[in-house]
C-alpha cells in the first residue's frame, strides 16, 4: 500500500483505480514513470514522450504520443478534440488502455474489452474525429483507392484478431529504482 501512500488526493485515485483496473501498485509505478516523463511536473506535454527510447524508433510514434492528448481517449462520452497538455489522471486513463485484461472476465466483459481498444486504435487513425478513417489518413501509397473506414467496419475487418492481450504494456516489470524519486 506504499505506492498508494506516496500518491497525491487519493481519493482521486482510488476513483481512477476503479476506472481503470489499474492496482494501487500499478498506479504508483505509473505515477513515478508520469514525474520522470514530466520533470517532476504536474502535466506531460508531446515533447516530454521524447525521452522514451523505444519510442523513437517506433514506425507510429506519432499516432501514440497524439493519442495521449486525444480527448476521445479519456473515457468521457461526447469528448472530442486534443489537449496541449495532460495531467496523470489523464495518462492513466489512455494506459489503461493497454492494460492486459483479467483471466477471470466473461464474454462480454472480453467484448467491453475488446471494443474499447478497437475503438482506441480507431481513434488514432481517425485524425480529424470525424468517424471515418479517410483516404489521406489510411493510404500506404499514392494511387492507392481507398473511401474511408468507419469504426463499424474497422470491428469486423478485426474480428479475427485477438486485441484483447496483445495491445499492452508491461510495465510492471520497469526498473523503478531509476525513476524520480
């Protein structure tokens, strides 16, 4: 219960814990990596994201660092737009959806799951929130043909693929002992 401890207005945070699944560990350790990221500040800007190693090598680096400031992203109904910055309440929310699911869920909790990160990839490719992923937002290639995507039709090309457990971050096993202290 130390991480806990260590955490500012933690009535907050046990609401965000709830919100997210997260443990009260987890969140400590999140909250430590939040500070390092941040300067010890109380808000994470896109630049602060260039101090991740694996990050900058990563081919859609821009789609993850903007789907942290993405309003969409934080679990609020009719949200839309982005931020210039992000306090941690905020960072949790988009981590958690990377957050590998429980072994002890029924199907349609693995459903809520799956759609939620569905909808998170969704997001990151529908840059402009108009619901549909454009021709300019999809194409590989210049010549490609190509109308657009809608969400419901991004489900059912996906619906093979198991999202649930692979679109995560395994954060627990991070080296603490080097982050803020």
């Amino acid at each position: 219960m130390g991480a806990l401890n260590s955490l500012p207005d933690e009535p907050q945070y046990v609401g965000l814990a709830e919100k997210t699944g997260f443990s009260f560990e987890q969140i400590g350790i999140l909250h430590k990596r939040f500070k390092q990221l941040s300067n010890n500040g109380e808000t994470l800007r896109r630049e602060d994201f260039n101090t991740i190693p694996d990050l900058l090598c990563n081919p859609i680096r821009s789609e993850i660092i903007e789907a942290f400031f993405d309003r969409r992203n934080f679990r609020q109904t009719d949200a839309v737009g982005t931020v210039h910055e992000i306090g941690f309440g905020e960072f949790l929310l988009v981590m958690s959806h990377f957050r590998p699911p429980s072994i002890r869920l029924d199907d349609e909790q693995k459903e809520v799951i799956r759609t939620e990160k569905l909808r998170f990839l969704f997001n990151m490719h529908d840059t402009d929130n108009d619901g549909t992923i454009t021709l300019e937002e999809y194409r590989h290639e210049p010549d490609e043909f190509y109308e657009g995507i809608t969400f419901e039709h991004f489900n059912k090309l996906l619906k093979e693929f198991e999202v649930e457990s692979r679109m995560n971050i395994r954060f627990m096993n991070m080296d603490t002992t080097t982050l803020c202290k």
